[in-house]
C-alpha cells in the first residue's frame, strides 16, 4: 500500500525545508486568546492561516466572525461521491507565563534536537499546519482531494471556546458532513502512538475573597479581623478530602462508574509510574483513593487550583493583612456531568464554607461537556490502520484527560460522529512554559493524515 | 506653663507653610528598604536627612554604615548636668504596591482637608522630620537644648531591622544615654491621644511549595498528581484552629496570661466595634476565643498570612498544575515569645502538615522580641503632662499590636529605658494605600516635643 503514496511522501519529503521555515512564521505570531491585548495577533494568525489556505488551493476561504478571534473556513468539495469530513484545530494558544521559565522567549522559536520549542509548537499550531500541508500535497500533486473536506480552524479554544456553538448552530446547513476529524491530542507516554477515545469536560471558575477596603497593617489588625488569604486556603482546602475525593455535595452523582472492561483495558496500557514521576519531577503522586494513576488523569473527575493570589508577593517583607485574595479553580468532567451543574455545587459548596467578616464570591469562566469516541467505527479502525503503517506500531486507545469542548458541540449540534486524529508528542509541555514538538512526530503525522484521508474516501457516504 | 514656650511657639507658627513645603520633600524620596532597587533612594533620603540636621545645628552629623541602608546619627552634647535622651524613628518605607489603589502616586504627596497622602507621611518621615524641627526650633530661638539629644534614624526598620542590632552593639559606649525615646507609635481610635506601652514582636518567614519541574496541563495531568497551590491552602488551613487559636503545637508556652487589672484596663479603653468595622469596611470581626477585640489585637499573639501567589493570575482562564505556591506568614508575638523559637514551632507543623510528592520548606525572613514600656517611669508622666497640655487631654495607655524590633533592643543592647512617643492618626493606613497624616496632630506633636524634652530636663541624671 506504500507505494501507492510515493509521490505524495517525495513531495512532502522535497518540502521538508520549507515547510518548517513556514511553520516558525506561524509559531511568532502570539495568537494568545485569554487576553485581551493580544486580539489583534489573533486575528493576525487567523489572516496567516487564510492565505496559506489559499495557496494550498481550497475554496471559499473565510475569516468568519463569531464575536471573538474569527475562525477561519475553507473547503474542497468536489470529490463526487466521496464522504465529507470537517477538519477541526486551533490557532490560538495559551498564554505563555511564567515568562522567565522560557529558555528562549515563547514566541521566537527554537529548533533544536529534533523538536521546535515554541508556545503553540504542538497545541495546536502543529495541526493547523499539518491539516494544510497535506492538502497543499494532494492538490500540488494529484490535482484533487480524495475526499471532500470542510476546515475550522477556531481562535478561541484556550479561552474556553466562548463563541463557537453559536457559531456552529448558526452554520448548521453549510457544515453538514458525514464525519468530524478534531486534530488537537497526542500520543501515551513513551510516545506510544494513540487514538485518544475519551475526554474530559471542564468547568473553570474563579474564587473572590474580599475582605477590608484596603490591605491592613498586620501589627494594628493582626487577630481582631478575618484575613482574605487565610479564608481563601481555608477555603481550597475544604474542597478535598484527605483520600483525594472532591468533598462538593452532589459532584460525582452524574459521574458513572468506570466497567470492569474499561478498567482492565486501562490497566494493561503500557504505563510506567516510575518514568511518569521522573519526568515531572515529582517523587511521589497522589490522586482519589481507588483508582489508578492512568483512570485518576483520564476517566475521574477532578478539581485543581490553577492559580491563587493575593497581598504581598515580593522579596522580603510586607506586613499586611491582604483586603482580597483570589483562585481560579478548574474541575475536569466526566460522563453526564455538566459544567452549570458542577458550578452551582460548587458555589453552594463554598458558601457553607465562608465564614462572617468576609464577602466570597464564585465566577463561573468557562466550561465544555466530556465526551467519549467510538472505537469500533470504520473511521476509527481506518486512523488506527493509517497510523500503524506510518510509524510502524499499532495505536493504544486511550482515555485523555484534558477537555475540547468542540467535540461534544459536534456531536450535539451538527449530529457528527467525531474522531480524534492527533500527533502531540505526549511530554511537549502543552500550557508549560518550554512548549515543544517532535519534529518526527510532526512529519510522519502529516504522512498519516495523507493516507487518512485516502482511507475515508472508501467508507461509505453518509456513515451512520 | 503655656506662657513659657511662646517663643518657641511662634517660631513654629511662622514657619508652618515652609515646613510643610520641606516635609513633602522628603516624601517624595521612595524609601523602600525592602526592595533592593530602592537602596539609592534610602541613601538619598539619609543624605536628605543628615543635611536638615546639620542646617538645624545639630552636631556629628554621619551617614554611620551598617551593611545596609545607613543610620543617621546626629547629635548635641551640650546641655551640662541635663540628661542624655536618645531619639529613635525611620526613614525607610512599606512597598506601595498595590499601585493602583492609590488616589495620586505614592511618591506624589498630596495634602488635602488637613492631611497629607504619601507613603511614608506617617510612618515613620512624620516624625523624622518632626524631631528635626523641633531642635531647629530649640536652637534657632533660644540657642540652645535644654537636654542632651543623639539622633539614631534608622532605614531598614520596614524591612526588619537587619542590621541595627549589630550597630547598636558596635557603638555602644557613642550610644550611652538616660533614656531612649522611640517615635513610631500613634493615636488610638478616634484620634484620641495615647501612649504606647506594649508592641507586639514579630516572626516573619515565606513558605514554598513545590511540585513539578513546570506548570502542568491540568486535563492532561489533573487528579494524578500533588497540586502544589491545593497543599500551600491545605497547609495555612491547618494553622488555625477554627477557634481562631493558632494550631501550632506550643506556639503560646511562652504567652502569659493577662491580669486581671490588665484586662479592666483594656476594657474601660473607649472603643466602638462598630465605628471600627465601618472604618475598615467588614460587617463582621472574628479573633482568637475567648478575648475582646483590643486583646486580640493588642496583647494575644497571632498568625496572619501576608501574601499568597501560585499559577495564573490573569483574566480568564490558564489550565495547569501550578509548578510552585507559596506564601508569606507574619507572626505577632507577646510576652516571652521568641522569634527564632516560633519559627522552629512553625516549622515543625508545616513539616507534619506537608504531604509526600511536594517539597516544602520555611524560610526565616525577620523577627523581633515584643516589649513592655514602663507606665510609672517620671518620663512616661512627663509625656502624659505634656500631651495633655498640648492637645487638652490626658492620654490613654494602650498596647498596640505593631512591632518595633528596635524597642527591645535598646533595652536589651543598651540597657535604657524606653518611651513610645508618637502622633499618627490611627486611620493614617499605614502600610496601606492612599497613607496618610493629619496635619493637627503633626503640628501638635511637634508643639508637645519641644516641650517634652524641657519636662526631660528636670528629670534626675542616670534615671534609674
């Protein structure tokens, strides 16, 4: 079956060069969509992607507006009689501190070793430019796609994709097609290739505790009022439980319990805790009691503080009693949980906790759905196919923790089964500071999502 | 007796709009001992100083090197058979930040409705600059002081006073004195004049905890692993007990028990809970049980936490594992408490609340002994007549819950006895933004000065 791509691998091996040198152009752009002063370079990214879409040859090209960062639409649709797959990634990336972890700055890419270090490098720009390329080498090459193709390429997914649904229901008629390809995971420790069959929902809220109208002086206040800070941690802290559960009345009512197949199919994934701890830096992990490492990060709901703040943070000493202090909380869904849900629980889980003297408030951020991919579909088992006979080695299915919060949209608004095609090295740092992509990760993924779609053109139309 | 400062009186009257142009002066200077980008300007606001005192005639005028920022050493030896009183106050400041609480600049003084908005326009330049004129005006008008004065301005009082016990011990014999007279201290609610006589010490330490190399993807790590920002909450939570008593084993061994006359004393002190609620804007107070609010904040010992950082700090959403959280603690301490002994108290608790897979450790910042002062000795009497000449009635004795390491070292190191003279207005929002003095009590306190050190004069030599 190799040789039926030759032409296609010499192309994209003959634009190896070029390719990357186009990908680092892409990389400076700091398309970083949870803040509002980088508007500007989103857009920037989302006119960067539309005229390499051109280029490649695709049509009806579109910086469409949603409110936010635009998302940029193209497609293909002349292959008669072949299915039409929606192709989803994301431009932007999360923003980049802290800024004085980047060996180089994030936005001024580095190649080295193999890997391009880089905010961005793999999640998701890597896909963005994977996606392109690989139609740019079929209409370069053979003149046509093998199958018809729809690309969304969103600008808001690391800000909890804020406007998307509404744009998706808005453009229900134009986006029909028979299946979603969502580009945005990667591959299991080890770099073992994956097709990740699971992922978490979130819901990111963040905590407000404020207390006098000032910061007060700790010697003339100190043990007569409330200190923000102090509820603040006593606050977080009565949200677990030393055993590891979440202790929010009502959190795991909606959470089903994992069957005994999923759970002896996640034991027999080649996991190595020891390695797993060795490249994080930690000496010992912990997680809810009852369940393994790999079901705690992928199958369990969760919740973490992703930042806390508040009073004095400098060298030396300041001696006050802060008036605010601060947290932003992030749960991470499973099964029929729902972000609302999850929210006024919590909510009504910190209220009994807030004591007098203090105002604590909760602000719902962002949230998105968890949802699960078929294995046994003919899409999945032609990924699975694909990915073998690129890098030599069958994929695991995995339960991913993280959240894209556009896969369930495409199930419960456009009514299409979604797969889950990505290439993420799995220790690229995604959201650390250091963010990096293997560089051969990228380019046999691009040689994969070639034969991918040369795979879809021969299921059946309309999939079911 | 008002007849025979007339003189003096009108000195100070005439020459009120050009002090006040001088004193903002000073202000203007940012004095930040804690922070080391500010070292110059604490140089700068000592040359200031030493300038004033040799412009008023004062004699031996040193910038006296400590290692840090340098104490201001002046001196008038001239008074035969008077006693030697030795003058403490600061020059160095709080940090401003938060900067954008502040009305105007906190470096821009701003006088409006009688006061004066700055950092540092209480505490402690209100006084530097008060002690200064007050011996211009001794000198300028009668050539002379009716006591014997050494100036001790120190720099690094807001940031600890890390060097000044070793400088008091190197120059004790330059140092001898009958008394030491100690002005960082003010008024009680209500701006009623009053006499400090018990200061809080202090333990000031900053505690870290750390987890992973980098922050980490909380989807693609959340649940199997330590959050460092959960164990930083989790461990300032289990510092209290929810009697508000500090949960730290044997942290109040060394804390007597108030008397009985002690507590009646406290409890005739005309306080209003409610005006002092309003004052800082919570609706409710909350301290250890069992005490009154003075108490608490007075004479029981406490444990605040001053600041606290981890993760992300922006708008909108960042989803990670902070790698790092931390905190800073200040300790007030009463009675036999000792700073090095309640750091170790500390530290043996974080140690039993630290889990595995996190490090954590303390770090001892500052500290300083708390002190009693004398309410019986002939030069608190002295000040209490003057005091009460000067702004027409008697003044309270109250024990403040700030600290002034110093304090204890003047009697510990050089054996005096020591006054707490001070005027700031107690809503002056010291350590806060937008600082403040009233004027009247600035212009009265340096009336009551110029008297105070004529009532010192008739005191015996060598007071015992």
């Amino acid at each position: 079956m190799s040789d039926a791509f030759a032409d296609l691998d010499a192309h994209v091996e003959a634009n190896a060069a070029a390719r990357l040198t186009d990908f680092l152009e892409l990389l400076r752009i700091p398309s970083i969509s949870a803040l509002p002063e980088h508007a500007g370079d989103c857009r920037l990214a989302a006119s960067w992607i539309a005229d390499r879409l051109r280029s490649a040859g695709l049509e009806h090209v579109e910086l469409a507006e949603t409110g936010g960062s635009p998302v940029v639409y193209a497609d293909w649709l002349h292959a008669r009689g072949a299915p039409t797959v929606l192709l989803y990634a994301h431009y932007d990336v999360q923003p980049a501190d802290p800024l004085e972890h980047w060996v180089k700055p994030p936005f001024d890419p580095r190649v080295e070793d193999g890997h391009v270090y880089a905010r961005g490098a793999a999640d998701d720009k890597s896909h963005i430019h994977m996606l392109i390329s690989a139609a740019q080498a079929w209409l370069a090459v053979r003149g046509r796609l093998p199958i018809n193709l729809k690309f969304v390429f969103e600008g808001e997914e690391e800000s909890g994709s804020a406007n998307l649904d509404r744009w998706l229901e808005a453009n229900q008629a134009r986006l029909g097609a028979d299946l979603a390809v969502v580009s945005d995971t990667g591959f299991f420790e080890g770099n073992l290739p994956a097709i990740t069959t699971g992922l978490r929902g979130m819901m990111y809220a963040q905590l407000d505790v404020r207390g006098s109208h000032e910061d007060l002086h700790s010697g003339g206040y100190g043990g007569s009022v409330r200190n923000p800070a102090t509820v603040l941690a006593e606050i977080l802290a009565g949200l677990h439980r030393p055993d590891g559960r979440v202790d929010v009345p009502g959190f795991y009512d909606d959470v089903r319990m994992p069957s005994e197949t999923e759970r002896a199919a996640s034991a027999r994934l080649p996991f190595d805790e020891g390695e797993y701890m060795a490249s994080i830096g930690v000496d010992a992990l912990f997680g809810e009691v009852g369940y393994t490492t790999l079901e705690r990060r992928g199958i369990r709901p969760t919740l973490d503080v992703c930042g806390l703040w508040g009073g004095f943070q400098g060298e030396g000493s300041k001696t006050i009693i802060p008036a605010t202090a601060h947290a932003k909380i992030s749960c991470r869904l499973v099964s029929d949980q729902d972000p609302q849900r999850v929210f006024a629980q919590l909510q009504d889980r910190i209220k009994a906790l807030a004591p007098e003297g203090v105002r604590v408030t909760l602000t719902f951020i962002n949230g998105g759905l968890p949802s699960l991919m078929p294995t046994d579909h003919p899409a999945t088992k032609a990924a699975a196919r694909c990915i073998e006979e690129v890098f030599g080695r069958a994929p695991l299915y995995v339960s991913e923790g993280g959240s894209i919060p556009v896969t369930a949209s495409f199930g419960s608004i456009l009514g299409l089964p979604v797969i889950l095609l990505g290439f993420m090295n799995p220790d690229c740092g995604a959201h650390a500071p250091n963010e990096s992509l293997r560089l051969d990760n990228w380019e046999a993924g691009l040689r994969t999502t070639v034969r991918y779609w040369e795979a879809l053109a021969s299921l059946p139309d309309r999939t079911p």
